[in-house]
C-alpha cells in the first residue's frame, strides 16, 4: 500500500515522515509555531524496553515512560500477546446493559489490591472510563450528585483541591486544577474550587522539615475547611507527588491529617493515583505510605502497563448506595464508548500478573536506591537547586547558582535547552519548565541508568552555561 503512513518505505524515511505529520497533524500541549525547528519531531517507528527507536534505527532512552504511561518496557511480549489472545475474542461491547469476563476479573483484582484502612469499610465498586481526566470527571461528578441525592445538602457544590496541583484537561479536572498555564484560558467555564496551600516540601521554609510543611499546609486545609463548612462536597489531591506542577512532593504525613479532617467534615476525599499509582512510588499505591484510604480512587496511565487507554474510579459501597433508587433520575448516568473495553482490560490484567510474576515492587525498590545514589551526583551541579526523590521518581530544580529565590529568566528556556541536548545524546528528558525529572519504565537496566545520569549531567552544564 504504497503511501501509506505504515509502508516500511514510507517509515524509513524520517524527514518525509515529519513533513507529513506537520501538513495533517495538531500534536497535544505544544506550541505548534515550534516545529519543526524549535523542537524537531522524534520520527518514532517502534519501541523495545526503555528504549524508543527511531525510523532510522537510532535508540532513545524512554525516560519518562512516554506520558508517566508505561510500566513494563515498550513492547512488553506478555500484554502484546494478551491483547492479541483478547482481540480474536471479543475486541468490544457496550458495558451499559451487558458484561464480560475481563471487565468483572479486572474489578476483581483492582478491589483486592486497593488501599485498606482498619476499621474503615474498604473499596468495594469499580466504575470504568477512558483515561485519567474522564476518570477525574467521574469522581468528582459522584462526589457532587452523591450529596444532591441525599436532598438535605443541596449546598454542597464546591470541590476543595490543591494550590500548584493537576487532575487533566477536560473542564471539571481544569477546575480542580491550579496550573495557571493549562487553567487561565479557561477560568470563565470553570466551576467554583478553593484551593489549599499545598504541603509541597520545597516551600518549607528555612529549618522546616517536610513533615513540617506537611503540617502547617494540613492545619490552613483545617482552617478552610471550617470557612467553608457545608459548602464542599470532596477534596481531591495527588498523593506524595505533584507531578505536572513541577514534580513537587511531600511527606505522607498530610495525607493522613486529610483523611482525618474528611471524616470530621463529612466530605469525600477523592485520590487521583493516576500518575502515581502502580509502584512508581515505592508502593503499589501512594496512599498505602500512609496507612489511609480514599472514598473514591482514580487509577489510569499505568494500569494498562502503558498499553491502552482506560481508567477507573474504585468507590465505596456507601458512595455507591447512595444512587440506588427507583428514579431514574438518582442513578448515575455518566458514560463513555470504550467504557471497559476488553482490550484495554486484558492488558491491564497482563500488567498485574507481571508485577506478581516478576516481584516488580521488590526490584523498583533496589532501582529506586540506585537511581537516589545517582541522582545525588547530579544534584551536586552548582545550578541544581533541590534534588527530591519518592520512589522511581526524581526531580532536579533548576536555579540560577541554586538559590530557589532565583529562578532562571523564562526566556532563557533551560528546560528546552536541556532537553535538546539531551535528545542529541540519545535520552528524552522532556522538562517541566525548569524542571528536569527522571521517571522511567521499570526495566530499565544499570548501563542505562549510567547513561541517564551523564546525558542528565551534560544537559544541566549545556543549558545553564547561558547564565
């Protein structure tokens, strides 16, 4: 088929590719006056571990597991094969109405491995969407029509979230998100959130812990809390790690003070794991490393090992009981297409055999020790103001002579600098504005670990050399 975009012909010339893509093409969260010359597209033709291999054979170090999406390595052979044993199947059916095999064992198997709390009365339901943002629409649209149903809340209607926290793109997530940059367009169409001074342990000041951070930013949420009594209906956080806003990460601590002051006001707390669920954080979950449990869960990215677009809000029986009633009215009528595909379902069972197979969290945490141990050589450049690290997950701030009072001119564009260089050597190391961060798949070996660690080192000294 001569012309087409998948003709090997057509694949091995990277050049003609990109030219393509740039005349048919509108790519997600870029500037697209950038292209081609700016930020030259990666011709990517497939990919093998941590590696993605460009249309002419030349390897690049996968280092943030394209999007925080993929677990097991690129073209991991077991969900391959799964997805394919699945598609001679049963490659789609309308959940609304109907069931299948793969959808009820993944619910299953998601309920036994959620978050458990003694004395608190587990997760015990799975309502399944496409992706994360849809996952977050989900529970905040439960979290709300949950109190709407009850009658005798009809003031409920605010969502308390996180200052410097994401949750997506669609206009709920956006709302409960604080990222001026993804949010200020579209500020007129959000609905009303009030947002907390987050724990963020780089805000602590001088001689503060993050423990300490963590409490002064829980004992504001509780002053908030008391200001807005009656008026909220959840609070929604990213547990230990703010991943868009700047890889920012806090003492789990806070999370159980959330919980705490949930329960004293009556209101859901909604955990969205979705970046950091699935073992990036040294445990299965986030919230495990603080021994709490959510009302409502959302899981995404990794579920699927990076495979397929799906995710899933895990909820609880009486979140659940409360749309249960002869009106139509009560239920909860929120759908998507692909709700429970059988593909997407079969490689995230794929991904959870794999993690019990191959002991997955035992291996991350001696990555994860590795990784601290390099990380720190890094960390040593004069212009790496903070170094942090929550399991396979690092991040270096970048600051003019390392004085987190002294941000580097935006202009400058380091983050970019340091990620063309970086590219150059063979690593993708896309930033998050000043923000360099490793969070790569979890196969990745030692050889490669060493070269994340110098690409990583070349890159800071390249693009700090301008200041």
């Amino acid at each position: 088929m001569t012309g087409q975009i998948h003709d090997p012909a057509i694949l091995a010339d990277g050049n003609d590719w990109r030219t393509r893509d740039l005349a048919a093409v509108w790519h997600p969260c870029t500037q697209m006056r950038e292209h081609p010359d700016v930020q030259p597209l990666l011709p990517i033709e497939r990919g093998e571990g941590a590696w993605l291999i460009e249309s002419g054979g030349r390897r690049i170090l996968d280092s943030g597991s394209s999007w925080w999406t993929n677990l097991h390595g690129h073209a991991e052979p077991r969900i391959a094969e799964a997805i394919a044993t699945q598609a001679r199947t049963l490659e789609q059916v309308i959940l609304a109405g109907c069931t299948h095999p793969r959808a009820v064992e993944l619910a299953e198997r998601l309920l036994r491995l959620a978050p458990r709390e003694p004395g608190r009365a587990p997760l015990t339901k799975v309502f399944y969407a496409d992706n994360g943002s849809a996952g977050v629409e989900v529970a905040l649209k439960m979290a709300f029509q949950w109190f709407q149903n009850r009658g005798d809340a009809p003031q409920r209607t605010k969502f308390v979230a996180l200052q410097n926290g994401y949750h997506g793109e669609t206009l709920g997530a956006l709302a409960v998100g604080d990222i001026p940059l993804y949010r200020r367009v579209y500020a007129p169409l959000l609905c009303e959130s009030v947002f907390a001074p987050s724990p963020d342990a780089y805000l602590a000041r001088d001689g503060l812990s993050a423990a300490g951070q963590a409490e002064e930013a829980a004992d504001a949420l509780a002053q908030l809390l008391d200001e807005h009594a009656g008026e909220i209906c959840a609070l929604i956080l990213e547990p230990l790690i703010q991943c868009a806003g700047g890889m920012r990460m806090h003492d789990p601590v806070y999370l159980k003070r959330v919980r705490e002051l949930c329960d004293a006001h009556g209101i859901f707390l909604i955990a969205d794991e979705i970046a950091v669920g699935f073992g990036r954080t040294g445990t299965l979950f986030a919230c495990e490393q603080a021994g709490i449990q959510p009302d409502l869960l959302c899981l995404s990215k990794g579920l699927t090992g990076g495979f397929l677009p799906l995710s899933t809000v895990l909820a609880t029986q009486a979140l659940y009981d409360g749309f249960l009633d002869a009106s139509r009215e009560r239920a909860f009528l929120h759908s998507h297409s692909y709700t429970g595909n059988p593909l997407a379902c079969a490689a995230a069972l794929a991904s959870l055999d794999i993690f019990e197979s191959d002991d997955v969290l035992a291996r991350n945490r001696g990555t994860a020790a590795k990784m601290a141990t390099l990380a720190a050589e890094v960390g040593m450049h004069r212009h790496v103001a903070d170094t942090r690290r929550t399991g396979m997950v690092v991040a270096f701030e970048l600051t003019r002579d390392g004085d987190r009072r002294t941000p580097f001119d935006p202009a400058l564009r380091v983050g970019l600098r340091a990620y063309r260089h970086a590219v150059e050597r063979g690593v993708l190391l896309r930033p998050l504005g000043d923000i360099l961060y490793w969070m790569p798949p979890y196969c990745i070996d030692d050889a490669q670990l060493q070269l994340l660690t110098a690409v990583t080192a070349e890159a800071i000294e390249e693009a700090t050399a301008c200041a």
